[in-house]
C-alpha cells in the first residue's frame, strides 16, 4: 500500500528497462556497424553511418520521459541540432542516389 522512498513500481520501471536495452542496442550497433562497414559491405558506409541517429534521438526521448536526462536550453539545441542534421543526412542521401546503392549496388554512383 506505502511505497517505500526510493523503491518504483514496475508501471515506473518499465519506460527504464526499455531505456536501457535502447542504450545496449547503440552499443552494439556501434561496434556491429564499424566491422560491417570495414569488413563487409564497404560501399555503404554513408547509409550505415545514419542508422545509430534515430535512435539516439529516441534515446534521448525516452530519458527525458523517464527523468533521467536534464532539460536546459542547452539539452534542447542538441535535441534539434541533432533531429536536423538526422533529417539532412537522409535527405542528401536520397538526393545524391547512395540509398539505391543499398537496393542495387551494380548502378551505384561513387560520391
């Protein structure tokens, strides 16, 4: 009935524990995605340097939901630099032709 200081209740834990798997997902996109572009598939390394962004944007989402992030002016000029310069990536991507390189790579264009 009391709830204890300190203590949260699993409707409170929930949004924590998807924060975290968010958090371990990055870390290994991070790794997974260097040896894929090093070793692998080489010749998509412009669209594989875009797919940790959206979620670190979700990342930062989630934590300001569950009071784990501070909001200050500064947090929310990363947040937008950071949504924008997400967008313009995929934008130039699509411009330049390099994510139908991903779809067919023997019509890729080289930037």
């Amino acid at each position: 009935m009391f709830q204890r200081f300190g203590q949260d209740t699993f409707a409170e834990k929930k949004p924590l524990i998807a924060l975290r798997r968010m958090i371990w997902l990055y870390f290994v996109l991070l790794i997974g995605e260097v040896a894929l572009r090093k070793w692998i598939v080489s010749s998509l390394g412009a669209p594989l340097l875009v797919i940790r962004d959206p979620l670190v944007l979700l990342i930062s989402l989630q934590a300001v939901g569950c009071r784990r992030f501070p909001v200050s002016g500064a947090v929310v000029a990363y947040f937008l630099l950071l949504s924008s310069s997400t967008l313009l990536a995929l934008f130039q991507m699509i411009a330049v032709g390099q994510l139908d390189s991903v779809r067919s790579p023997k019509n890729a264009q080289p930037i």
